[in-house]
C-alpha cells in the first residue's frame, strides 16, 4: 500500500488560505465600517481575540496533523484484517475509517449493508440468520417523505444515507441494487480466510448486552462460522448519564464489550463541532485504542504487521 500516491482532493491549502481571509474580512468590517473600535479597551480587546484565535488554529491543525500522521501509521499495520461494522449506525465504520484502522473509498474499502443505515442489534441477529430474508423485499420497503429516507417496516431499518425519493422509484430499484452489492461484500468478506474484527455499536448497557451479543455471535457462526472472527461490541452513552459502569467486558471468549460514556450530553459523534472538538478525538481515541489492542491480541502477527516509520 503506497500511501503517497493517494491525494486528498477535498483539501486546498489554497481554498483555506481564501475561507480565513473572507472571515477574517468580515470581522474586520465590525471593527472599521460597521462599527468603529476605537478605546483602549476596545483596542484591548482585538489583541486578545488575535491572541486567542491564533491559538485555537494552531491547536485545530495540530490535530488534523497528528490525526493523519496517525491514520497513516494504522493503515498499513491493520491492512490485513478487516473491520466490519454491525451497525447499529454509523459510527462503528466512520471512527474506524478516521483512524485509520478500516479502509476507506479512496483505497478501495467497500461499504457493506450495516455501514450506512440505522439496523437495531436484534435485527442484525435476525438478517444474519435467516440470510437477509425480505431485506429488499418491496412490500417490506417504504419511502418516508418528512425525512426524505427510505425504511425497511419489517426489520425497523432506516436507510438514511439514501436519503433521496429516487431510491424508492421503481419499486425500489436503486436501494435494492445499492443493498444487493452490500450484502455481496459482506459475504465476500466473511468467506474470505483473512481474518475479522465485527464492531456492533449500541446504546444498550454494557451489563445488559451479553445475550443480545452472544445470539449475534451464534447467527454468525451458523452461517459463516467463527474461526478467525472476533466480536466487539461498543456501548456509548451520553455522560451525564453515571449510572453505567464504563470500561471492557469479556462476554466469551471471542465476544467483548467496551463501555464508555460520551463526552457530554450534547455530545453527536457525526457533528463536527462535536467530534473534532479536543473532547470528541479524546473520546474517539479511547474507542479505537480498544478496537486496536483486541485486534492485536487476537490476531497478531497474522493480520497485524510490524509499525513502519511515518515519513
């Protein structure tokens, strides 16, 4: 894996340098045009904010550095595993694919059904075991206007990242075909020899997600058994929330749980604000250092290679 020959298209030093000075331009004109600063405490006031800004930009692209030299150090050390997510959302396949520790698009990492839609852990178990049974069915299927997603009524699925009504034309051609190359990978994936790292993400209490885990982990083993597959299930909740115990649980032995509060009540891990905020990567971190050591300690030196300088 070359990671050089990869360039992030979505990144202009250019088209930042220009965002800065449009911003800092209109807070220039509060200060001469609209309004005049002029006293010593207005005076004041504008050192402080300098002061204050360069700081906070410093200490955001101090992060976006340490988070890419980091997510270069991951990705050829865990290129051979592959990381799964069980849903219940997206965080499990996002955080992952932040880091470094699962692929992304641009080199090649394909999405699997769970990826990119709301499945509640009883209704991964369910579609594991009966073979994704009426999954795609369109008398299952329904489109939901006020949010512009599609839904599968039988399992409680929220598509919401086909959130277009054309996903839902033609019987549901678009989704179905979507979610059939989905289904494909994740197939692909679990009757490939290499081996896997499963990552359920839920709300349910950590003490409260044994047999939820252990009946997930039997639906897999039925259809593609459990040899060189692990287990992990993530519970997150908000942190004002104290009543949960936080830290790892051995349900079996190929099966743990990590349990660790957010960052704060208002916290949402796919909001900016909040998941590039000092408080959300610290969160974050906690989350994958786990995922990593389990990965490590099971399948190390087989799908883990030894760490390579970062140029």
């Amino acid at each position: 894996m070359d990671l050089d020959q990869l360039a992030n298209d979505r990144f202009d030093e250019t088209d930042i340098r220009h965002r800065l000075t449009g911003m800092l331009s209109d807070i220039f004109l509060n200060t001469a045009q609209k309004g005049f600063s002029v006293s010593a405490r207005d005076i004041a006031a504008l050192r402080e904010a300098r002061d204050a800004s360069a700081a906070l930009v410093t200490d955001y692209f101090d992060r976006m550095i340490g988070l890419a030299e980091e997510r270069r150090r991951n990705l050829p050390l865990f290129c051979g595993i592959r990381f799964v997510s069980l849903g219940e959302d997206c965080f499990a396949r996002t955080v992952l694919a932040r880091w470094g520790v699962r692929g992304f698009s641009g080199i090649g990492d394909r999405s699997g059904p769970f990826d990119l839609a709301v499945h509640p852990l009883a209704s991964v178990t369910e579609l594991i075991g009966n073979g994704f049974d009426g999954y795609m069915d369109p008398a299952n299927l329904a489109f939901r206007p006020e949010r512009n997603i599609c839904v599968n009524t039988r399992y409680d699925v929220k598509f919401n990242h086909e959130a277009d009504e054309r996903f839902a034309a033609e019987d549901f051609g678009l989704l179905r075909s979507t979610y059939a190359r989905r289904m494909a990978v994740l197939d692909e994936i679990m009757r490939d020899p290499a081996p896997v790292v499963l990552v359920a993400h839920t709300k349910t209490p950590a003490r409260a997600l044994d047999a939820p885990l252990l009946a997930l982990w039997e639906a897999i083993g039925r259809r593609w058994g459990t040899q060189g597959r692990i287990l992990l299930g993530l519970d997150t909740w908000p942190g004002a929330n104290n009543d949960r115990a936080a830290g790892v649980r051995q349900i079996a032995p190929q099966v743990t749980a990590f349990a660790i509060p957010r960052p704060g009540a208002d916290y949402t891990w796919h909001r900016p604000r909040a998941c590039f905020s000092p408080e959300g990567e610290a969160f974050e971190r906690r989350v994958v250092d786990f995922v990593k050591h389990a990965a490590q300690a099971a399948f190390a030196p087989a799908g883990v290679r030894e760490a390579e300088p970062v140029g």
